[in-house]
C-alpha cells in the first residue's frame, strides 16, 4: 500500500508539473502573439530589407518581441494572482478550478523573475549590440563576425558591471568575505543587481505616475470628442479648407514660392489637414458620444484618481502610525486562505483597475516626460533601436509595478505559502488527483 501510495504521488506530482508547464506554455504564447503584432505595427517599414542587415534586425525583432511578452506577463500576474485568490475562495471544492491553486501561480511568478532577469541582462544588450555590430576589422564580414563581436562586447559588459556591482557591494558591506569573494554570483551579486534596477524602477514610477495622472485628462481629451457648445463646426470646417486650399497654391507655385520654404509649407499643410480631420470627426460624431462619453469618461478619470490618492494616503497613515503595517513586516494569508480585500470580490476588482489605471498613467507619464518624448514609437516610423529601447523601459517599468503597489497599500498579495496553498486546493478524492 506505502508502494503504490509512493507511485500514486509521483504520478500526481508529474501531472501536475506538466499540467503547469502547459499553462504556463500557452499563456506566453499567446503574450508573444499579441507582442508580435504590436512591435511590427510600430516598426518602420523600411528596414525589411532581403540582406544580411534583413537578418539582424529579424533576430532583434525575435529578441524585443520575447522581453515585450515578458513585460506583459509581469504586469498581468498581479492581477491575475488577485483574481485567482477570490475565485478559489468562491469555489474551494469545485473540480474544475483545481489548477488554479498556488503552486502555479508562485511557479509564474519565479518565471517572470528568470525571464525578467534574462531579457534584462542577455537578450536586450545582445540584441543592440548585434544590431549595432559590423564585425572586426580583418575578419571576414558576415554574421559569423558580428555575433562575435556581440559576444566579446556582451563579456566586457558582464565584467563592468559585474565590476561596479562588487565595488558597491564592498563599500556598502565591510566585510573582508564580501570583498574578496565571488562565488556568490547567482545568489547575491545578480539578484543585488536586479534589485537596485528595480528599485530605479520604482523611482521612476515615482516619478511618471504623477505626471501622468495629470496628462491623462489631456489625452483622453485628443482621443474623446468633445461637446460641441456654442460652436459652429460648419463655419470652422469651411474656413480650414480655404486655409487648405492657400496653402495647395502656394505650394504648388501658382503664388509667389519667395514667401515661405517649401519644407516649413509642407509643415504648415499636414497640421491643417490633422486639424481638418479633428473638426470633421467632431461633426460625424453622435450625440451621444459628444454630449455623453466625454463627461462620463472625464467624470470616471476623476473617481480614479481620487480614489488612488486617497488610499495611498491612507497607507502613508498607517505606515507612520503602525510598524506591522511596514511590507517587510506583514504576512499576508497567501493564495486562496482568505480574501485580498475588505469588500471581498469588489474589492479586488476595485484594486485590479486601480492598479491598471496606475500603470497607463505611469506609461503615459513616462512618455511625456522631457527626456523622453522623442523616445515615444510613431506608428509604421520606429527604428529597431528605438524599439529596443522602448522595450528595456517598458521591462524596467512593469517589474517595479509589483512592488510599487504593495508598497502604496493597492494590494496584500503574499507568495510565500504557496507550496502550502497548493497542498490544500488538491483534490481529496483518488479520482480526482488520478485525473488531474
């Protein structure tokens, strides 16, 4: 009976693994599909050439594409957790849903940290550099020559970095093992590394949320169409035209070309005809959506952003008054003991939208930002640089939201009784674990 009870558990325990590995499998398949179709909407057109350039730039388009669906996959794990949390405390003993216990989801969470860290440190410097290479001097020119440079300068990055990291960690650690010795590398100096990126992370999170909260009222604005009050957009729509209508003339030399440049007349042209796009939309648009999606959209944003203040300063509150309230000292239930939030499902939906409304605003800021406007991707005009570029940020950004949320209060999700949580969601009856 001990025999059978041993192979019994055995089965189940490699059912269950390939079970999770199949979730996990078409969930970032899926993540990549989307990925894929995104980035190749923004990527400029003209750099599809049938060469040997035509094949870095598909292997980086390969490269953003992996760290894109890895940013999705951390961004949406947060909510997917709290999601999970209440529908196993729905259903405890539903047959259907014992895949969803804490085992897989503690086992999504260390893939997105393996993923994070490999697209962060390997696939993305590669990636550039590959893209930015050109083969030694010498050497025969081909890809042989630049995915040898890429690696020699992918070394030199490890050993600085890896440098800097040991210095820092020497200055702010006194001690004389610290100093001399590197054979904690995968279990100190990495994750050190990867946190102070995080931590850089949160800064900057810090730092666009705000503005982004602020700019999210203009930009709705641009994509919502506003109510037409006291206006005549027949009268506008005319006058833009015979603006229009000058400009064609005198672009095309039927007036006298001295008067203006023909770059700054092309110019002056395309931001008419964007402005007689707006005014012919706002006519075309219903009643409705004039006079009854903008305010309620606006009047939705206001909630949000209330809402988001009002309990990251209670959470302030409570961290000056309470100690215990500190993230380091609390010790959530973990996944499927009790719920996540007061208001029980409510709540935590309440929560899921808040944290998504954080990270468009945070996006948004990030992108509005002085240094970084002209970082933002235009559409079917983006360099594979840019792109590159534009997925590190957007890596760096979703792997700070996690701990940004826990640490303004937006949520108490706890991981470490994971493996215990999946031990108690099992099924009881042999049956059931024979077929799961």
């Amino acid at each position: 009976m001990e025999g059978q009870d041993e192979v019994s558990a055995r089965e189940q325990h490699f059912h269950s693994q390939v079970r999770e590995s199949t979730i996990c499998f078409l969930i970032f398949a899926i993540l990549y599909i989307v990925s894929y179709f995104i980035i190749t909407r923004y990527k400029r057109k003209s750099d599809e050439q049938e060469d040997e350039d035509a094949i870095v730039n598909r292997i980086s388009l390969f490269l953003s594409t992996f760290t894109l669906a890895v940013s999705a996959g951390t961004v949406l794990l947060l909510p997917f957790s709290i999601i999970s949390n209440e529908i196993l405390l729905s259903f405890p003993q539903n047959y259907y849903i014992q895949w969803l216990n804490g085992s897989l989801i503690h086992g999504l969470w260390n893939l997105a940290s393996l993923f994070s860290n490999l697209c962060l440190f390997v696939l993305m410097p590669f990636a550039f550099f590959f893209l930015e290479s050109e083969g030694f001097a010498g050497l025969k020119k081909g890809i042989r020559a630049r995915v040898l440079e890429t690696l020699v300068m992918l070394l030199l990055l490890a050993l600085l970095t890896l440098g800097m990291v040991w210095v820092a960690s020497a200055l702010l650690d006194q001690d004389a093992a610290s100093m001399e010795s590197l054979y904690d590398l995968w279990e100190f100096y990495l994750p050190y590394l990867y946190s102070c990126i995080s931590l850089m992370g949160c800064l900057l999170l810090l730092l666009c949320t705000p503005v982004g909260l602020s700019r999210m009222f203009t930009v709705m604005g641009q994509l919502l169409v506003k109510p037409t009050i006291l206006e005549d957009l027949d009268e506008q729509i005319y006058i833009i035209t015979l603006e229009e209508e000058a400009l064609q003339r005198r672009l095309h030399g039927l007036a006298s070309p001295v008067e203006f440049n023909i770059t700054e007349l092309k110019q002056e042209l395309d931001n008419v005809k964007i402005l007689k796009a707006k005014l012919e939309r706002r006519k075309k648009a219903s009643a409705w959506e004039r006079n009854l999606v903008y305010p309620a959209v606006m009047v939705l944003l206001l909630i949000e952003t209330s809402i988001s203040v009002l309990l990251v300063a209670c959470n302030i509150l409570c961290l000056l008054v309470d100690e215990t309230a500190m993230p380091k000292g609390a010790r959530g239930p973990g996944i499927g003991n009790a719920s996540l939030s007061t208001f029980g499902f409510v709540g935590a939906a309440l929560e899921i939208i808040l944290i998504f409304y954080l990270l468009v605003s945070s996006v948004v800021g990030f992108y509005s930002l002085r240094f970084f406007e002209n970082f933002t991707p235009k559409k079917d005009d983006t360099t594979m640089t840019k792109i590159i570029g534009n997925c590190v940020s957007v890596l760096i950004l979703s792997s700070a939201l996690p701990v940004m949320s826990r640490t303004l209060g937006l949520h108490k999700l706890h991981l470490s009784n994971a493996s215990r949580d999946s031990e108690s969601t099992k099924p009881s009856a042999n049956g059931h674990q024979k077929a799961l």
